[in-house]
C-alpha cells in the first residue's frame, strides 16, 4: 500500500437519498406538536385572536385612558399657560407644523405665526378651528397665497392641537384667550 493520497478520496459523495434518521424525528415531531398544540389552543381551551385583541385593547384603555380635550365654555384653551402642555405643543409643533410654518415660527408656505398679523383671527377658538378644520385654497387670506392649510383633526386630534395653540401663545402674546 502506498502513502499518496487520490484527489477522489477527498471528494463530497452522496451515500443516500434520504435525510438522517434523527432530522426526520424532529419534523415528524415538530408536525405532531403543531397539531396538538391548534387543536388544544383553538378547540379546547376554546383561544381566538380576536378575543385576545380586544382583552389587548381594552388593558390598553384601561392603562392609558383617553382625556377628551375641548375649548372651555369661554372658548379658551384650557392648556395654555400649563408648562407640561407647552413642552408637548413644541414637539407636536416640530413634528407637524414647522415644515409650513418654520421651526422659528416665522413661516414659509404658511403664515407667520410669531408676528402681531393673524389672518382667520387671533383668539383660541377661532385658531382652534382653523388648525381642526383647515383652510381650504378659496378661502385662504395669505397674500400672495402660498397654499391651504390642511385640516388636523384626524391627523393631530383636539388634544395635540391645543397643545400646539399652548406653545404657539408661548411664544406669541397677540393670541389671545378670547374675544376683548
């Protein structure tokens, strides 16, 4: 017998077809414990995803219940002056207002909001219902018009926007809480 080697002996040859006996144990259990496993959750212990969606939705509820905001009777913004609030209009502010109106509130598309001009008024409500509603390309009062203010009601909702108005009255004394 001589000591050289064969390319051939160290070639990568199929002995079988199959996959080793202790692969196919594991398929063949891992497809038995999937059947036991959907007849338990689905039949016995009678599980839904959609019960357990709504037991979901409602911790959630339950952990951060929802804080209807509205104007005072007065029309004034019930936020404004509350520092945690004008924390939170700056960042919804930042998040949402600023790519029209500039982060410096001096405008761009959008009016300035930092001067003593208001274009759809000057007190809580009336601003309130410009930001909610929206200022349609008709009705804008921008000279030149730059573009229509969008509606934020779905976008922001009555909480978010009257923080927003809280940081916006921050920074600008001419908007005022109501009517003189």
């Amino acid at each position: 017998m001589s000591n050289e080697y064969r390319d051939d002996d160290y070639e990568i040859q199929e002995n079988r077809g199959w996959l080793p006996g202790w692969w196919m144990l594991i398929l063949y259990g891992t497809i038995i414990f999937s059947i036991v496993f959907g007849i338990y959750m689905h039949g016995i212990a009678g599980w839904s995803q959609e019960q357990q969606y709504q037991e979901e939705v409602a911790l959630y509820k339950k952990l951060h219940p929802e804080v209807a905001a509205k104007l005072n009777d007065d029309g004034s913004n019930p936020f404004r002056g509350d520092a945690k609030a004008i924390q939170e209009g700056e960042k919804h502010y930042n998040t949402y207002c600023a790519a029209c109106h500039n982060k410096d509130m001096s405008g761009l598309v959008g009016p300035n909001l930092k001067d003593d001009k208001w274009l759809h008024g000057n007190t809580d409500e009336e601003i309130f219902n410009v930001i909610m509603n929206g200022v349609s390309a008709e009705n804008l009062k921008q000279n030149p018009p730059k573009g229509p203010m969008p509606a934020h009601k779905d976008s922001l909702g009555a909480k978010k926007v009257l923080e927003v108005m809280a940081y916006i009255a921050s920074k600008n004394p001419t908007l005022l809480p109501t009517k003189k």
